[in-house]
C-alpha cells in the first residue's frame, strides 16, 4: 500500500487566533481598513447561506449547496479579481458572486427554480453555475487561450490586462475534464488560475481516497507552479490568489491555488453528512472558523464595538431582504427559454415556442394557467 505524500504547510498570515504572520512569498498590502470591508464580506455572505439553507428547509427553494466554512476561500479570492478578469464557478460560490455584485436574490431565483440564468456573464464577468462537476475548467481554459490570443494579456497595464479564475472542488480534480483543462491551460500557456478548494470531501468520499499527493503538487506534472494556502485565512488567500492572477495577465501562464478549507456544512441540503463523518472532525475545523480570526484581530487593534454591531443590524436587514424577495419571486414564462438559446433566435426554435405555447393554451381554463 502506498505512502501518502506529506504535505507542506499552506501559506498563512492570519493565525485561528487572530495574529499576523509573515510568508516570505506573499503578503497581504491591504490596511486595518481594507480587513474590515473583508470581514463585512465574510459576515454577509454567511448570512446569504445561512438564509438559502433555512428557506431551503422551510420549501421555499427545490436545493441549496452550503458554502458553510468557505467563506475565506471565496471572499479571499473574488475579491482579488480585477473588474476586467472572468470567473468561472461551480455551484456553491455564492460568496464570490458576492464580490463580483451578483444580487444574490438571483441565487435564490436559481434554486427556487424559477430563473433561466439568473445573470448576464458578459456584463457581470461571472461566469453562471455549472452543475457538472468540472465542466467549468475548460470553459475557464478555452476563454483563457481566447483572451490570450486577442492579446489581451502582458501589456503591464492592470486595467487592460486580462485573467481568468476558474473554481472548483478536491473531487473536480478526480474527473478527465479537470485534468485536460490542466493539459490544455499549460500548453497554450493561457491566463487561467485554478482554484481549488480542497473542502476535504467530494459528497461522502474523504480526500485521502481522492489522492496520495497535495492537490496542489499535480500542477508540476502539468508544467506549471501550485501553491496550497490556509482557506480558511482571508487574508492569505487574497494574497496568494493577487499573485496567482498577476502572473496570468502578465503572460506567465496558468498557476494552480489549493485552498485547503472544510465544508461545514452539507455538500447539498439533500445530503446528510453525519452519515459518513465523524463529528469530532467537524468540530476540529469549527475552531479554525474563517470569520472568528479575523473578528479576533479586529478586536485586538481596538476597532469599535459599533462597527460590530452596525454590521450585525446589516447582516439582519439583508436576512429580511432576502426571506421577502424569494417568495415575492415571479413565476417564470417557459416560453421565454426558447429565446435564450441562441444569440437570435431560429425559425426552428421560434416554431417550436409557439408549439409550447399552444399546447399550454390547451390547459387554460377561465383565463388561468394551469
């Protein structure tokens, strides 16, 4: 049987227990002020999951994938893109929607089930959910090689400069598509990070059967550099993951990101967890909460006690907010889809709407949809 390889420790500038340390790679330029706007990320973005699981359990959504102890990941990471890169997503990064500006009442549209899309890609530069698992990786690649063939990418000039960060999970990394979107991305020499965060459980199979090496260390065999990071400290992800983009406008090619972090929560709401992992695990992790660090430093540089509780007023209003705008979502008109399909729309799928709106005719009675 083989020998797991050890892994190196992940890059780290904030402490569980809220102290500042120092990577001799990365460090994060912001300010005291800068770690309380990301802290208000954190804050709210937990609100936004834990909101979408409740309403999820109260019938109000068909699904909701928690992002419960991910939070550092995202925010970390989503606000180190530049408003001219494009994020590719997978199902559970309502915190980088967060920063990207994604209302995230369209979220709650998507999994009540009464969205087509939910937002605009091109204007958002984010990409929509993929529900299949890696598939957004080589969407990622091919936009990336894209870009870098229009040019797009080493002029030295941040607001011109282009890169792509394309997300996904440790058991993404167990499926073809992933590893060719690797193959594809070091060939070509594109402007892709791969971020990964390593939650530690792909549903209900643990990483030690997913891999015998760091995540992070399959990117030399692909020809590129790979670094793991505590994804639970916003701080050092945000650092680790300014670089990583960096390197791709610049034009040095794709980087791989492993965010080592833990899933809270369930992998979806139809899953229960306490199946298949063991309590004291969870609670393990629950002392390196992303939000408490951060809480605990702010403290200890003596940032007022108003600031806490006008971001707990705010937190409490975007809860209300978000319970009021899913059951005030409309229903959607199926007949719709038909024109989302192509840029203009064929006369095949023209024919085929009024085909469906025909048939649905043939249900009304009175005047009401049925």
């Amino acid at each position: 049987m083989s020998t797991p390889v050890p892994s190196p420790p992940p890059v780290q500038l904030l402490t569980p227990d809220g102290r500042r340390t120092d990577h001799a790679d990365y460090a994060f330029a912001g300010d005291d002020e800068s770690i309380r706007a990301l802290y208000r990320d954190l804050v709210l973005v937990r609100r936004i999951d834990t909101e979408g699981t409740a309403l999820q359990r109260h019938g109000e959504l068909g699904l909701w994938a928690p992002c419960l102890g991910q939070e550092a990941a995202q925010v970390g990471s989503g606000r180190a893109l530049s408003s001219q890169d494009f994020a590719f997503p997978t199902y559970r990064e309502h915190g980088v929607a967060w920063c990207r500006g994604i209302d995230p009442v369209k979220l709650l549209g998507l999994f009540r089930g009464v969205e087509l899309g939910g937002w605009d890609p091109e204007a958002e530069r984010f990409g929509l959910y993929s529900i299949v698992i890696g598939a957004q990786t080589l969407h990622a690649v091919g936009y990336a090689m894209g870009i870098g063939l229009e040019g797009a990418v080493g002029h030295g000039v941040p607001d011109r400069d282009e890169a792509v960060l394309a997300y996904f999970g440790d058991g993404a990394t167990s499926q073809g598509d992933v590893n060719e979107a690797f193959i594809w991305a070091a060939s070509f020499q594109a402007p892709v990070v791969f971020f990964c965060q390593n939650n530690q459980w792909a549903i209900s199979v643990p990483l030690e059967r997913q891999t015998k090496v760091p995540l992070a260390q399959r990117a030399q065999g692909f020809g590129f550099p790979g670094v793991r990071v505590d994804g639970n400290d916003v701080l050092a992800v945000h650092a680790v993951t300014t670089e990583a983009l960096r390197r791709a406008r610049a034009g040095e090619g794709p980087m791989f990101v492993e965010a080592v972090t833990y899933r809270m929560g369930a992998h979806t709401t139809s899953d229960d967890p306490s199946r298949y992992r063991d309590p004291a695990q969870t609670e393990e992790w629950r002392q390196r909460d992303p939000l408490a660090r951060v809480e605990a430093y702010l403290r200890s540089t003596g940032t007022a006690e108003s600031f806490f509780a006008d971001l707990e007023h705010e937190a409490e209003q975007l809860g209300e907010h978000l319970r009021a705008a899913c059951k005030a979502l409309p229903e959607p008109d199926l007949a719709d889809l038909f024109d989302l399909v192509h840029h203009e729309t064929t006369p095949e799928l023209a024919a085929q709407r009024e085909e469906y709106r025909a048939y649905r005719a043939g249900f009304e009675t009175e005047g009401v949809a049925r």
